[in-house]
C-alpha cells in the first residue's frame, strides 16, 4: 500500500535542492534551481497523466496541501478531472460575476441601446419614466433576483386606475427584462412576460358588452354622414389628421390606434395584429386592412424608405414622441364638428351601424368588426372564430363607401353606362 504523510513542515523547509519531494497521494513539493517551492498534485485519469498546481510553500502550509490533495484526491474517484473542474468553476465564477449587474445598471444600458430607436427626447424622458416608477422597487436589487412578484407590485397600484399607462410600462419592462436576459446571460424565464403578469394581474372591469358604443351617450355621426367626414379630414395635411382616418378605416379604439407600432402590421398581408395585452377586452385582435389603409400607411414619412423602426410609433406627434388624443379631438372642431355631434370613438358605432344595416353582416361578425364578443362563454369555447375572412369584404366595403373619390368613379362608370 502506497504511503502517505511522508514529508515533515522541517524537511520542506531544509531541501535546497532542485527536484520533487513526495509526501504520498500524488501530493509533490516542487523545488525549483532558484530554491522557491510550490504544491503540485499528480494524478492518473483515464490513462492520462496531469499535474495539478495547489499553491507556493510557504504560504500554502504542509497541512493545508495534504487537505487540498485529499479533496482533489475524491473528485479523481469520482471520474471528475480536477483541472477541468477547476476551470468550470472559474467560468462559472466569471459569469455570475457578469450577471451581477443592479436594476439601475441595466437600465441605464438598455436605455443607451435603445436611444437610437427612439427619435425624440420626451420618447427617451418617457421611457425612463416608466423605469425610474418601477425603481421604487426594484432598485435595490439584482437583475437576476427581480422575480415575477416585484413586477407585479410595480404595476399594480396603477393596474385598476390608470390601466392603459400600467399596460404600456409592463410592455417596457418586459422588453427591457428581454434585452437583459440576452445580455447579461441571465436565465430564461423572463419575470416580466406578458402573458403570465395578465394571469396574476385583477381583471379590469368593463362595462358590460365592453363599451357599447350605441348606449355608452358617445356622440356619432349617422352612416350616411361618414363619406363627407373623410374627405374633410383627407383635407387636413397633419398626422392627427392621418391617425383619425387610420381610426376611420379600421374601426380602431383611441389608444389602440395612437399605440400602433409598426411591428403589429403587415402591409404585405394587408393585416394589423393587436396583441391582447393592448386590446380593451384582453383579446389579440387581427383587424384587415383595406387599399385605403395600405395607401395611407405606405405614404407615411416613416415608411418611406420601406423599412419603418418596427418598434416606433405609426403615428407621432409633430416633434416625434407618442400623439395624443387630445390632438384628434382638436381636429374634429377644426373641421367643423361640435362634441355633440360626433367623437373619436363614435366612429366606431357608425362603422358598426353601418355594416349591420347596409351590408346585412350578421350580428356576431358585425360586432367582431368593432373587436366586441357578446356571444355567451360556451359559444366561445367551441366557436373560436372571430369572423376574420367574413371582416375582409366588409373593411373594404366600409373604406370604399367613406372615399369619395371611389364614389365619384362609380358614379362615372353609371352614366357611361
């Protein structure tokens, strides 16, 4: 049996001469010609001979190495290689020193990234709004410890009250938290994903049947006034002109439209894709967009090079940064309506009317035209079906009914006729 504990602390210190003192176990006291020593542990694994280094002698003392040898000593009876082991752990150590990084660290990172795609300084203010609400929290913490729980608590006292600006900070939460886990190397189990936040967050009371435009006393104009409606606004050369036309066309709501990205839509598919976290109901909505809708998207400022920022806004203001509603309701007057007559949102209820009295759409598609649902739960369940293929005509029904250039050129074709 080979023997161990071979050397004393006396005779390490005495050898002067260059060479190897075994002290047994593979443990070595290396002497170099220059007379300084260190601690080398030599072992056999699969054949192969290596040389692990423990540490220079004195510093590392006579017990301190037999103890280093003995732990190295059962990883090699494990069949674990002590130097690769050694080096998994310094990895190991490496990367979680690089996923130390604080809340406000990353913040400030992605906010830098990002600033080349926000155009504006009150985008970037905007942002960094949102982060620094969420700061309260989350400031004091690591990127890596943030659980799903302190995301909730960040948006939740403004869930109920304010849930259109607490939807718009939990989209940038989860972008940031997305950005993050790529950079950092963090886990993949994003604390700020959307869908799972939705599940843990109190469902926002609605009125019943949603928001029943034709009793909720939103003032609209009767059908038959739309086409004149457009072309007044067609009039208008400004963007809250073009968003309230886009409004017009698709049947959007107020926040839905002014929060329209250019990721959501595909002017090849001629289809605009709300995901369910920015719809009233809570719903993704596929709303098909007409040749009016295309022609107007496409004549955009932004989307003149036919390559849009996916993630800026369609519609901006003046000086870039989100357009506000406020903006539209102004454009109403300026074109000659009093709030008595008509609303951003009661066009809805005229596109709604619209298409169950002209073109005789049943009541359920017409309702999905408008992203209602009033069939009852069970329906649901098993008739999945938004109606999409039946909405395609009826958009174009509805936008070529509005344009009164379409009008006049069938009035022309007639009396060719």
């Amino acid at each position: 049996m080979r023997t161990i504990n071979n050397l004393t602390d006396a005779a390490c210190r005495a050898r002067t001469k260059s060479g190897n003192m075994s002290d047994g176990g593979g443990l070595l006291l290396q002497v170099t010609k220059t007379g300084g020593k260190s601690w080398t542990y030599r072992y056999q694994l699969n054949n192969v001979r290596r040389d692990k280094g423990i540490g220079p002698y004195p510093l590392i003392t006579l017990a301190a190495a037999r103890e280093r040898r003995d732990e190295l000593a059962r990883l090699v009876k494990s069949g674990i290689d002590p130097i690769e082991h050694h080096r998994d752990a310094r990895i190991q150590a490496a990367q979680a020193t690089a996923r130390r990084v604080t809340y406000k660290e990353a913040c400030a990172a992605f906010t830098e990234a990002r600033s080349a795609t926000l155009k504006t300084e009150k985008q970037v203010k905007s942002w960094t709004r949102t982060f620094a609400l969420a700061g309260a929290k989350l400031d004091g913490l690591y990127m890596h410890e943030v659980s799903r729980q302190d995301i909730i608590a960040c948006l939740e006292r403004d869930w109920i009250t304010k849930n259109p600006t607490a939807i718009e900070n939990m989209i940038r939460l989860h972008a940031l938290f997305k950005w993050a886990i790529v950079r950092y190397q963090l886990a993949d189990t994003n604390p700020a994903e959307i869908d799972k936040l939705q599940q843990l967050l109190p469902k926002v009371t609605k009125q019943s049947d949603d928001d029943d435009d034709e009793n909720s006393g939103r003032a609209s104009l009767p059908w038959a006034d739309m086409p004149a409606c457009m072309t007044k606004v067609r009039a208008v050369g400004t963007m809250p002109a073009r968003a309230m036309e886009y409004i017009i066309l698709t049947g959007a709501r107020l926040e839905e439209a002014l929060q329209l990205t250019w990721r959501e839509l595909d002017l090849k598919a001629k289809k605009w894709t709300v995901h369910k976290s920015r719809m009233k109901t809570g719903v993704k909505q596929e709303v098909p967009l007409s040749a009016q809708a295309i022609d107007l998207l496409e004549a955009l400022p932004r989307c003149q090079n036919g390559n849009p920022d996916p993630d800026a806004f369609v519609f901006t203001a003046p000086r870039g940064g989100k357009l506000y509603g406020d903006r539209l309701l102004d454009l109403l007057r300026e074109i000659g309506y009093t709030p008595e007559q008509v609303t951003t949102h009661g066009m809805r209820s005229s596109l709604r009317t619209y298409v169950r009295e002209v073109c005789k759409a049943p009541h359920d598609v017409a309702e999905a035209v408008i992203a209602h649902d009033t069939r009852k739960r069970i329906t649901k369940t098993y008739e999945r079906t938004r109606f999409y293929d039946e909405r395609v005509g009826l958009m174009t029904r509805w936008a070529n009914f509005t344009d009164e250039r379409v009008q006049r050129v069938v009035k022309l074709a007639k009396d060719a006729a």
